[in-house]
C-alpha cells in the first residue's frame, strides 16, 4: 500500500486542512516537517510515534525536516487551566541540542532545524510589522485552548504562543520549500495559524497540514509512561532493558494499536502477529514482538538481546545467569530502595524498603521461609543487612517468595 493509505490503516491521521491538497501532497512527494518541544533533554516513548510517522514519510521519498523549538520553548505552549511555568534559558538551550541529535539519528530527517535560528536578527518592531500585522487577534480568540484560559488568565507570552509556532511553517515554506506541517492533533489550532501565514503573504499554494491521532492508554492519558516516570529514548535515563519491560507489560487491549503505530510490521505481518497472540495471549506473543522491534529500533540489536537475557532471567529467578552489571540493571526495573544507612537490622529494612507494611509481618514472612537477600535464605530475624555484604558494595536485593524483587542502592550507589 502507498504511505497515504498505510498511514490511514496506521489510524495515524485525524484532521486535514483541504484533502485535496493533502492528497496531491502526499501524490507528488511533498516536503514535510514536525516540530519537538525541548522541555526535557530527551525525547520519550510518546513522541516514538511521531518520529515514526516522519521516518515513514521519509522512506516513501518525501522531504522530511525535523524542528526543535528552541525559542517556542523558551515561551511554552499554554496549558489547558493554567499559565506554564517557564525554565530557565540555559536549560532549554541545553535541552534543544540533546533533541537535535537524537533527530538526527532518529528522524531520518533531511535536516534538523532550531527556530531560534528563524529569528536571529529580527528586531522586536520587525517581529510586529512583519509577523503579528498578518494575524487578527479575533484568530486567535477563535482557538480553543485560548479560549478555554480567558476566563482563568493568560498572559500575553502565551497568547503569542501560537504566532511563533505559525511563523515556522512560513519561514520553512520560504527558505526550504516545506508545503506541509503535521503534528499531534492537540496542536491543530497551531498547526492551521501557519497555513494562515502562508494563505495571507502567498495566496493560495499547495500548503497544506494534517494531524496525528494521539497516543493514549486506555485510561485516556498520553501513552510513555510508567509508575516510575516517562520511558526516554535515551538510554542513560531510561535503560533498554526498562524500556523493553514497559513494552512487553502492556495490557492486550493495547498490542494492536501499538504494532500499528510504532513499528514498521505490514498489514500482513501484524494480523499474523495477532493471531499467533490470540491463540495462546498468555505467551504475550504480542507483546514481545513489539518490544522486540521498538527497542531493537531505539537502542540496536545487541541491547536489545541484552534486555531479552535479563528479562528472561528475572522472569525465571535464574539471576546467576547475569553479570553483575546485567543484574543491577534488571533490579532497576523493580521495588527500589536508596538507603541512607550502611547497615540496617533486616525487620527494619523489610519495613523500609516497604517489603512488609509492619515488622511483624516481617517476622512472619521470615519464619515462612519467604526472605532472601542476594539469593540466601534468611531465617535470623535478628540478623543484619549491611553494605560491606552487598554485591560489589554497591547494592543488594531481596526477595519476597518466589519472584517479588526489591533492589537496596547503599549510599555510595545512589543516582545523581
């Protein structure tokens, strides 16, 4: 199938400004771009799906361009019930150049641009005459989320926020021949100001903008998550192995929708992949296709066996198998606890660590037989756990019956 229609099987697109136009676009191979918020120094599992839309775009012979807000992130897109709170500038330049490298190994973009650079050199009165003349504030009265804050309040920066997104598209429909913007639909108010630059400066032309169909869980929230923080493309944030856990643990209802959208399996090869899950889904067939392909994809084939062996091995218990190093990671994955002592008595770690909520459930699972630490059997409800015992000096691990893990960091271990 052409990317149009494997994009529409995808349930990628939502909304299209004239479908005509769309459709002679995608037809004649247009030039494309995305933008990225650089509000974190990573890029998350939630914009994998977007990044996929441009490498498909782009494997299909059309121009695509990757652009970093680094000056619409100075600002911040306005938030449904409040004013944004601004970071420093430091941090979103730092944060800008952290995502422009990973799009360019991720986006198989034609070029990654910064909109800072659009404006170097313009002045404050140019930036008025020349780009806020074009917009009539009713416009931008008309936006919805704009809509939404004036009863709340909005600042003027906020307001504008929309201008210096629209300005984009016509700065790249200028300079770089771009005739489409696409984005997620939550951005469909910004995306349309730049056809707006555009329709006002050039009449009409084949510019033209569609947007994506978020990714949410079925709970309705933004899909990248765990109960540990965003899942980051980056591997010194978020660990292959921790990415490939979080992928091969999504609920059924899910497995669909997540082949479509973040891998590159055909029409045919999903509905093989699903019906071989179907048949037996306690395998998680499903499930391990996917992880497979996203974190082979993300991080490369040898991280990802790296993920498959520490899953497999915590999954079984055989955790002798792993390297010290392998082990550490796999338990990262898992209950975490940052001592602050060297030493602990084990009823008040198991308490602590929340192993147990009291210590005479503790006393209880260690008469049980049901604590271990490193891999022994304890059964001294007076003995101690120390750092001098720990693997390396660096952690330690208990665990609760058979396969419930709980990682000890002692205090030289700790994260910064």
């Amino acid at each position: 199938m052409n990317v149009y229609t494997d994009l529409i099987y995808r349930d990628l697109i939502k909304d299209v400004s004239d479908q005509a136009k769309v459709d002679a676009w995608f037809k004649n191979k247009g030039s494309i771009y995305i933008g990225f918020d650089p509000s974190f120094r990573s890029l998350h599992l939630g914009n994998y799906q977007t990044l996929m839309v441009l490498k498909r775009l782009a494997l299909a012979g059309h121009p695509v361009y990757a652009v970093v807000g680094g000056i619409t992130g100075l600002i911040g897109d306005p938030k449904p019930s409040q004013e944004r709170q601004m970071q420093a500038i430091e941090t979103i330049k730092s944060n800008a150049v952290a995502l422009g490298k990973q799009l360019t190994k991720y986006a198989k973009a034609k070029k990654v641009c910064n909109n800072l650079d659009f404006y170097r050199g313009m002045t404050v009165y140019e930036y008025l005459r020349d780009i806020g003349k074009l917009i009539n504030i009713n416009y931008i009265l008309e936006k919805e989320i704009i809509a939404r804050r004036l009863a709340t309040g909005i600042s003027y920066a906020e307001f504008s926020y929309t201008i210096l997104q629209g300005y984009d598209f016509l700065y790249l429909f200028e300079h770089e021949k771009v005739t489409c913007q696409a984005g997620g639909s939550d951005q469909w108010g910004n995306i349309t100001t730049g056809l707006e630059f555009i329709r006002k400066l050039h009449g009409q032309t084949p510019a033209c903008c569609f947007s994506l169909n978020l990714l949410v869980k079925p709970d309705g929230t933004k899909f990248g998550k765990s109960e540990s923080g965003a899942i980051y493309l980056d591997p010194t944030i978020t660990s292959p192995y921790q990415m490939y856990q979080f992928l091969i643990n999504q609920e059924d209802s899910m497995v669909e929708i997540l082949l479509k959208r973040l891998t590159f399996f055909t029409k045919d090869e999903i509905e093989k992949i699903l019906k071989t899950h179907q048949d037996n889904p306690a395998l998680r067939f499903g499930q391990k296709q996917l992880a497979i392909a996203v974190t082979t994809d993300v991080h490369g084939a040898r991280e990802c066996e790296k993920a498959q062996k520490i899953s497999q091995a915590l999954f079984s218990g055989e955790l002798a198998k792993l390297t010290n190093d392998e082990l550490y990671v796999a338990l990262t994955g898992t209950n975490v606890f940052d001592a602050e002592l060297k030493e602990y008595p084990l009823i008040d770690l198991l308490v602590n660590a929340h192993v147990v909520p009291s210590k005479s459930e503790g006393r209880k699972l260690i008469s049980q037989n049901s604590i271990y630490v490193n891999n022994q059997l304890i059964t001294d409800f007076n003995q101690k756990i120390s750092q001098r015992d720990g693997i390396g000096q660096k952690f330690s691990y208990l665990r609760k019956g058979k396969k419930q893990y709980f990682l000890i960091n002692w205090p030289h271990a700790k994260k910064s």
